[in-house]
C-alpha cells in the first residue's frame, strides 16, 4: 500500500505544475468509471460538470475529478483531460460520441506568483499522461500555489499544498483521499491542538498569530478577496449509489473542520468530491468516519510536504526554525 488515494484499486493521479507561474493541476482517473458525489460548504465555489453529480441527473458514472488553479480560468484544464479520455473512447454514451464526465473545482492561486499564469486544456492533458499510482505531494499540480492562513493577504501566509493518505481495514475496506490545501484559516494537528501553518505575527516572522483569536480580537479581512479554498477527493472500494456517495462526501467534510481553523468561510470555496469503485458491501456511516480521517491525514501531509519556494515559509522551515524566509518587504518574487 502506498498510503494514497491510488491504493483504492482502479484510481491514478497525475499533477502538470507550473512553477514559474506558481499554479497547476491535478486529476484523478477513474480508469473504470465510479459513482460520485459532491458536498459544498464553502460560500466561493468554482466549479463545472458538477450538475452531473445530482442524485436527480441521468448520468450515474464519472470518468475523473479535475482539481486545478487558476481560479475560474483554471477550468478551461478540464478540456484537456476530456480529450484525454475521449481519444480513449471514454465517457457517457449519447450515440454519437461518448462525453467523459469530469467534475472539476477550482482554488484561487493568482496571487502567489504571476497573476496570469493558469492550468491550459494542455496542462490537463499532460496531467493526465503523467497519471500513476505513486502520487506526488506538496507544491506540486495544483498545490504549486495553494497558501493557508490569509487573514491579513499573503504579506503573513505560509505554503499549502497537495496531500494524500489510505487506511485499509481488515475485511478489505480501503478508504482514501486526496486534498488540495489552500485556507483562508490555519491548519491544525487535530491529535495535539497545535497550528501547523497559518497567518504570521508578522511579515518575515515564523510565529503564529491565530487567525481565530485574530477575529475574536476584531481584526477582520479588510479587502475581500477569494484567494483560498480547500478541496478533498474522498475514495473507497464499497459500492454506493449517487445519494450514498454523497452522504459520504457530506461526513468526510469533517476532516476539513477537524484541520482548518476556521473553516468553510465567505472566503473560501471548500469542495469535497466521494467517489466509489469496486463491488464490496459497507455501510455508509462507517464508510463516512473514515472518510472523515483520512481527509485530515491528508491535509497535514500536504501542508508537512509543502515547499514555500523561498517566497513563502512552509511547516518544514518552522520545524527547522529557518530564519530568513521572505524579506521584510513581503514575499519574494520566483
């Protein structure tokens, strides 16, 4: 086992990063289709194809999820992995052709490097060749640019990014996830209570500040911005239907409130993506607590894995207690 969201047989991942830009993309296949559904808690979305997710829609398979930066332009990567999968004759069957089905959420990284770089058609096709079981982590695909803790903008951010993890039970079960980390609040080691990354004292400071007792205080976010969001990828080899699956994405959002402090705001746009593959029987409550924790061991790996390009700190300077992490004029340009 690989402790990944690929160990949920008939899943690969591939990420295209874009490290000049400081954005990316990432995309699970579904090599032989699965059930999926969608669970939004966030007030800043951006999405597409996530109609097809309703318990009401005709379609009752998903052919990949696409996760991208980029903002809304980051949606036009979708087209790519579509032709990905359309020159392999995949998708839903409408007699003339077959259209893959490709639910896609987006996070808002224009403001980590260069505000017009976003993932292309081209990026999500490359994503999609690059498509494997070991999946990398970090700032990588569509953690490039993902940062967490942005009360006061980027000047006292730190670095996000994309992390993944499994558990495996003893009747077989697996269940996995995927998460792109980039909040508005801190993130959180939900075993100790301690802020593994968020908002700063200051701006070169590696001290937190805690954006919750932050607001508590009355500092609030003067301009509104939508540069956050954190999206999950929840899978499992129990076979669900369309209401089941989403009733799993609903309970695995806990592993968002477990880590992110705060969470699900008017400044983020949090996604969680259930999918289903694989013919086992299992009861979705169960199927929905470990939902739930391995959301939030994947939140900490991205944000443990995550590499701040000497722009930004990451969890790894602090843990070695690097002292010139960005200059005292802000962060520093790639």
């Amino acid at each position: 086992m690989l402790n990944a969201i690929t160990d949920v047989e008939g899943i690969r991942v591939g990420h295209c990063s874009d490290f000049e830009g400081g954005t990316g993309c990432t995309v699970v296949l579904l090599d032989k289709g699965a059930t999926c559904g969608i669970d939004v808690r966030g007030s800043a979305a951006g999405t597409r194809q996530v109609d097809a997710l309703s318990v009401s829609h005709v379609v009752q398979e998903v052919h990949a999820v696409l996760l991208s930066g980029g903002s809304s332009f980051g949606l036009d990567a979708t087209s790519g992995v579509m032709r990905y999968l359309e020159e392999r004759d995949v998708g839903f069957d409408v007699g003339v052709a077959k259209i893959p089905i490709v639910p896609t959420a987006v996070i808002f990284d224009l403001g980590f490097a260069d505000r017009r770089a976003r993932p292309t058609p081209e990026m999500g096709y490359e994503a999609c060749l690059k498509a494997d079981k070991p999946v990398g982590e970090g700032s990588i695909g569509a953690g490039v640019g993902a940062t967490v803790g942005k009360l006061f903008a980027m000047a006292r951010a730190m670095k996000g990014g994309v992390g993944t993890a499994s558990v495996t039970m003893p009747d077989g079960t697996v269940v996995a996830a995927l998460a792109v980390v980039n909040a508005f609040g801190d993130i959180l080691d939900n075993v100790t209570g301690k802020i593994m990354a968020g908002v700063r004292t200051a701006e070169g400071s590696l001290a937190f500040a805690s954006t919750v007792e932050c607001l508590k205080q009355g500092q609030v976010r003067r301009q509104f911005g939508l540069d956050n969001t954190t999206l999950a990828v929840v899978a499992t080899n129990v076979r669900f239907n369309k209401r089941e699956v989403t009733k799993v994405a609903q309970m695995a959002q806990g592993g968002l409130i477990k880590t992110i402090s705060p969470v699900h705001t008017t400044f983020d746009g949090d996604v969680v993506f259930a999918v289903s593959l694989g013919e086992m029987n299992g009861d979705v409550n169960r199927i929905g607590v470990l939902g739930e924790f391995v959301v939030a061991e994947a939140i900490k790996r991205a944000i443990r894995k995550a590499d701040g390009f000497g722009r930004l700190p990451a969890f790894k300077d602090i843990a070695r207690g690097a002292k010139n992490v960005a200059p005292a004029g802000g962060v520093r340009p790639m």
